[in-house]
C-alpha cells in the first residue's frame, strides 16, 4: 500500500486534481493521475484482492477508488461484495471503473445490475445502470428498456446522460427506428 501511495504521490498533477475539486469529486485526497497512469499502476502491482480491499477503503483517497477494481480478481470476487462495493460508490468516475474494470466480468453482473437498479440512493442506481450499459446485449435489450426509462423519470442530472446512451445503444442493438424523448 505504500508502495502504491508512493507512486500516486510521485505522479501527483495539482492541475488535474484543483480541476476535479472545482467540479466537485466528493474524495477529500485527489492527487490527480490520469486513468492511463493509473492503468500503469495497476499492470506493476498486479491482481490482489487483499491490496484492492485495503484501497477501496480508502475511502478519501480519489486514485485509491480508481486502482481498488483494476487490483480484484474477478475470479475472487464474491456477489456479496460486489454488492458492497457498488453501495459504495462516491462518483460516476468510480463507478465507470468498477463496472468497466470488474463487475461486468462477473458471472452475477446482470443480477447485481438488476437488484440495484431500484435502489434508493442515486448514486447505486447509477452504477446499476452503468454496469447495464456494460453488459447490454441485444438479448436483454428489452429488459434494460424500462430500466433506464423509469431512471429518466426520475429526472436525476447524474443518470440522465447513461440512461439516454442506453436508450441509444439499445435502438441501435434492435435495428429501431431513433428514439425522441
């Protein structure tokens, strides 16, 4: 973990990280790599549930959440604490990774997707509807359909744009004609 710590500090970009302070990233500790320094620190550590565990932790630390689902092993990852870890989503750019990077992987990502897309709490359905994208076949098409349009309706900012690329990808996937919302 220091060793990890080391080399965010080292590559740290004060520009990049005021910038995401500014737009408002909820993490208190931005050091601000890029995703392809963070990639780079990911392939020299290598998979390990126990340093991705101990990252996610870190709950302060922006880069910590970012490298957390680049470090798991999808093999290792339990239901259980996917679960977990998208109820613990603090932003849209963590919960991009972790869908991108792990949970889409996962043999359960289409019933975590679907349990939680209902969820409460806006953030979770966020990360429900990304890791949706994520997994979107022309097969489950039209079970994501809804999904995303009940989300839409809900009217919240954060999921609007996801919801509308859904809604685009699955027309396109379905060879319909384009959507007007």
């Amino acid at each position: 973990m220091q060793q990890v710590k080391r080399r965010f500090y080292a590559m740290r970009n004060g520009i990049v990280a005021d910038t995401l302070r500014r737009s408002g990233h909820p993490c208190r500790m931005i050091f601000g790599l890029n995703l392809p320094q963070i990639i780079d620190i990911a392939a020299e550590t290598g998979h390990s549930a126990e340093l991705a565990e101990e990252l996610w932790a870190d709950r302060r630390t922006r880069e910590s959440l970012l490298l957390a689902p680049m470090l798991y092993p999808a093999d290792a990852m339990t239901t259980e604490t996917a679960r977990r870890w998208m109820r613990a989503v603090p932003a849209a750019e963590v919960a991009d990774i972790l869908c991108h990077r792990l949970l889409r992987r996962l043999p359960s990502a289409w019933e975590l997707a679907s349990e939680l897309a209902a969820d409460p709490v806006p953030m979770t359905r966020y990360t429900a509807l990304r890791l949706m994208r994520n997994i979107l076949t022309r097969e489950n098409a039209p079970l994501v359909r809804p999904v995303a349009e009940a989300e839409l309706e809900r009217a919240e900012p954060r999921s609007r744009p996801l919801c509308l690329n859904i809604l685009d990808e699955i027309t396109f996937l379905l060879d319909e004609d384009e959507i007007t919302l």
